[in-house]
C-alpha cells in the first residue's frame, strides 16, 4: 500500500467516525425540547457542510496523481483539523 493510499483510508475511518457522531447528535437533537432542537440542528447543520467539504478534498485527492497528491495534504490536513475541533466541540456541548 503506498502513502498515499494509506492516507486515503486514514481519512475514510475519519470521516465515518465522524458521520457516527454527527448521526447520534442528530438523534439527541431529535428527542431534545423544541428550543434545544433548533440549536442542535444549526450545527449539525454546519457540521454536515464542513463534512461535505471534507469529503470533496477526499474525492480531489484520490483523484491526484501519486506526485501532486503531497501538495493537498496541508489542505486537506488543515479541513481535517477544522472538522474534527467543530465535532469535538459540538459533541462536548450537546452531549
């Protein structure tokens, strides 16, 4: 396996974990008081759009050559990054 398919899978585990956990403050946020549920659904909201991104760079990237896969790293690393603090952050406020 090279590094970059390596890469790949990291990311693809990330991103399911992520899913999981936006998938389970989706079924609080469902079972919370009508006022909670709307600030749950505004993040999940933004959650699932910085996923979506994420999951775009993911596809740009396996879609790079093996040579130009190195220079969307640090982009890559850098939405990585972003996602993970805002689940990390929502999952502390809401969970």
């Amino acid at each position: 396996m090279s590094m970059k398919e390596a890469y790949e899978k990291k990311l693809e585990a990330q991103l399911d974990e992520w899913n999981a956990k936006i998938d389970a403050l989706k079924a609080k946020a469902d079972s919370a008081e009508a006022e909670t549920q709307l600030a749950y659904y505004k993040e999940i909201e933004e959650l699932r759009t910085m996923q979506q991104a994420a999951n775009s760079k993911l596809t740009e990237l396996k879609e790079s050559g093996d040579d130009a896969w190195e220079d969307l790293k640090a982009g890559m690393d850098s939405a990585w990054h972003s996602l993970s603090n805002a689940v990390k952050s929502a999952t502390s406020r809401f969970g």
